[in-house]
C-alpha cells in the first residue's frame, strides 16, 4: 500500500473530460486474451530456496499469502507477499542469468520511481536484494484491481485523471529523471516503432489485416512521429497500457510499470491508452481531444500515432512464437487491428478490411 506518498502539489492541473458513449454504435471488441491472464510466471515454491528465504526475512516470516500477478508479457517473478503481520509488498523477481533484460529493467523502473515527483498516483520501491542468482525489487503494494474491459466509462475518467496529472508533472524533465539519460521516443521510433517504410521497401510483408489499405499514407503518417516527438520538451511513460494500470477501492487510478519512460510527448501515451477505450465502443477521439496531454500536439497527432502503433503492432504478430508470453502476439494482433481500424474510421478510408482474427 502507498501510504508513503507525499500531498499532491498545489500546482492547478486541467482535468481531463469525463468520455461518453460514442454517438455512433460500433461493436465492442475485446481482447482474445483477457489482460488479467496474459502471463506465464513462476510460482514462489519455483524461486530458489535462498531467494524464499531472504524475501521472507524482509517482510518478517514466511509469507502469509502469496498472489501471483497474471498480467503483463514478461516470465519474471511477480507477486503481492503478505508477511505474517499483515505487511504486503509487490516483488519482481528474475534470474541473473538467463533472465538479464528483466534484471536490467528491473532496476532501472527502481531508479526512475524513486525519482518521479512525489504525490504522483505511482508505487514506490521500498528495497532490492540479489541472493540465490536472482535479483528481486519490492515496490508498494497496490490495493486495487486492473480496469475491466470493455472500459467502464468511471473507470476510464479514473485512468485519463490521473494520467493527466502524471503528464502535468512531467511536462518538462525533472532534473533528477534527466540525469538517468532516458532514451528518446524520436530514437525508439526510428529504431523499433516505425515498420510501414519497410513494408512499402519489401523488407517485410504486408500484413494480412492492412491488405487494401493506402501504405503510402500510412508511410507518410508514421514518419513524422520522429519529428513530432524531439519537439516535446516533456518525459512520457511508454507503455501506458490498460494491464498497466490500477484502480484502487476510492476509484483512484495507478501507473505502474515504468521501465520506458522517455523524452517524448505525453500525447504519445494518451492514444496507446485509448486503443482500448476505442475497441470499448467509448468517444476515444473526444476523450484524446479534450485530454490535457493533447493540449498544444500537433493537428495530426493522433493520426500519426495510430498509424505508428498499427504498423508496430501488426508486424510484431507476425514475428513469430515469443518465449515471453504465449498470448504476446495475439495481443499485438489485436492491438494492432484497433489502431489501424480507429486510423480508417477517421481518415475515412474506404477500403474493406478484413474480419478480427479470433
């Protein structure tokens, strides 16, 4: 639990509109997988007997209960441990060797929460520890649930509240975050994000649900992300997804999940996040435009990341079986198919998709 947070500043922040049902009715489109199932992870009798015992000794004995989250694409450990006493604490916990990448970001999310601006809706770390060949990092535990889909519109306006005060902190680099020397979206995009370019060079395949769609806009669309993002003077979350997300019993909204914080426009993460709020059948485009983390974005903002995710998303299904989670790339399928499905509902284009897949 987050007791530890400070008061809030008392810097005004512009609330962000509460969203209602979109004037036209689309069908509701939910995930193959549900969010909260997505992960396949070791249990606690799995984690080396050393490791058992060394995180025991931090919350006082033998955990009491030991819930295992089952959200999120990575095969770490992670679960709530509630000592004998009563004390809970979020711990991910991932092999030295053979598990590397998780340790590395493990740490880093440690070094970033511990510098975000106090009061923000954030778990905090609290301790780390390496024993056994594995590292562990023990946040705050959240007393909350992962918001359901489709999206109830409270839970929503919970969700796009609090992500407007996290952006407002963050609309210019903390100079403790600064300091990390984060990566920057524009970077992450040209590096990673943007794939319609290679599918209109030939180096990778068109994927089956934008047969028919127009790739050079798409092309167009995606490449002025770079662009857009080195502009923004501000740190967005990078991964501000609907399993990334808590609701507390008060109806308060948490971020978690902070590995990918970049330099980059908070209007980024707001349209990651309605992916979801569009597939719920919710005015995703008011919700954007009213936020105040599209306050000053670019005309075409939305646009162009719609067409960023869609081709990032869709290739990425593509790629294969992952050894991180069965469901990742059904995941990806979907996600993409919101994206590129929201892009032609506003670009009015009139090409004929094809069904979801299942």
């Amino acid at each position: 639990m987050a007791g530890s947070l400070a008061e809030p500043t008392d810097a005004p922040v512009r609330r962000a509109p509460r969203v209602r049902q979109h004037g036209v009715v689309r069908p509701i489109s939910l995930p193959p997988v549900p969010y909260g199932s997505t992960a396949v992870r070791p249990g606690w009798a799995d984690l080396p007997a050393g490791l058992r015992d060394a995180l025991a000794a931090r919350i006082g004995g033998p955990p009491a209960a030991v819930r295992v989250a089952g959200g999120g694409f990575t095969s770490g450990f992670a679960a709530v441990l509630t000592g004998p006493a009563g004390e809970r604490a979020f711990v991910k916990a991932a092999a030295l060797n053979g598990q590397r990448h998780l340790v590395d970001w493990y740490a880093h999310e440690a070094a970033i929460l511990a510098r975000l601006p106090a009061g923000l809706p954030v778990p905090r770390p609290r301790w780390a520890l390496t024993e056994s060949g594995w590292y562990a990092l023990a946040l705050d535990a959240i007393d909350g649930h992962t918001p359901r889909l489709p999206w109830a519109p409270a839970e929503l306006d919970a969700a796009l509240a609090a992500y407007a005060e996290v952006a407002a902190a963050l609309a210019t680099a903390p100079a403790e975050l600064a300091a990390l020397r984060l990566p920057r979206l524009a970077d992450l995009a040209r590096d990673d994000i943007l794939w319609w370019g290679e599918v209109a060079a030939g180096r990778e395949p068109l994927p089956e649900q934008a047969t028919g769609a127009p790739l050079a806009e798409l092309v167009a669309l995606e490449s002025r992300l770079p662009g857009y993002a080195d502009a923004a003077p501000g740190l967005a979350h990078g991964d501000l997804r609907v399993d990334n997300l808590l609701i507390d019993p008060g109806g308060r909204a948490w971020l978690c999940d902070w590995p990918w914080l970049c330099h980059g426009p908070a209007w980024f993460d707001l349209a990651g996040l309605l992916l979801t709020a569009y597939a719920s059948g919710l005015d995703a485009d008011a919700a954007f435009a009213g936020h105040p983390a599209a306050a000053g974005a670019p005309a075409d903002a939305l646009d162009v990341t719609l067409a960023a995710l869609a081709g990032y998303f869709l290739t990425g299904a593509a790629a294969g079986p992952s050894t991180a989670s069965p469901h990742l790339r059904a995941h990806e399928r979907w996600s993409g198919e919101q994206a590129l499905g929201w892009l032609a509902a506003r670009r009015g284009w009139p090409w004929a998709r094809p069904a979801p897949s299942p």
